[in-house]
C-alpha cells in the first residue's frame, strides 16, 4: 500500500496498489503538469520507483525533480552518473 505523508503542493493525487498519478493544479506553459509514480517491487525488501513526467512542460517537471522530489529523497536515492549508450 502507498502511504503519501504530506499533501503535494499544487498537485492532485489519485492512488492505487502500484502507482500514483499527480495532476497539477494550476496551467503552465503547456498545460496542467501531469506526472506517473509506478513502483516495482524486485524483492521482499526492495522496490523500484520509476517518476516520470506523463504530460506538460519538460521544463517545469524537472524543476519539480530539482526542487521537491530530489530534496525529499537525498537519503535513500542514489544518483549515477549517466552514460547514454
């Protein structure tokens, strides 16, 4: 089950078993920021949660990484360096 602690400013939340769908609340630049959270579960222990912008402005859906889900999540996420293959 997914527990969200706190209520995510300017966004609405719909929830279910495996994932969570926010919906902004105020138009940007190309419309309302949509954004999917689906979460894989790899063993009894261990999860993997996939955050990617589903509709709006690339812009401002890596703004939201920078500036709210990175912070929040500094002490469990590991960041690599990514390589394009």
């Amino acid at each position: 089950m997914i527990n969200i602690t706190e209520d995510p400013l300017n966004f609405s939340v719909k929830k279910s078993d495996l994932c969570v769908r926010l919906q902004g609340l105020e138009s940007g630049r190309k419309g309302k920021l949509g954004i999917a959270v689906d979460i894989f579960s790899v063993a009894p222990s261990v999860v993997v949660v996939e955050v990617k912008k589903s509709i709006g402005d690339t812009l401002e859906y890596n703004q939201f990484c920078i500036k709210e889900l990175r912070p929040v999540l500094k002490d469990i996420v590991w960041i690599g360096n990514f390589v394009p293959a």
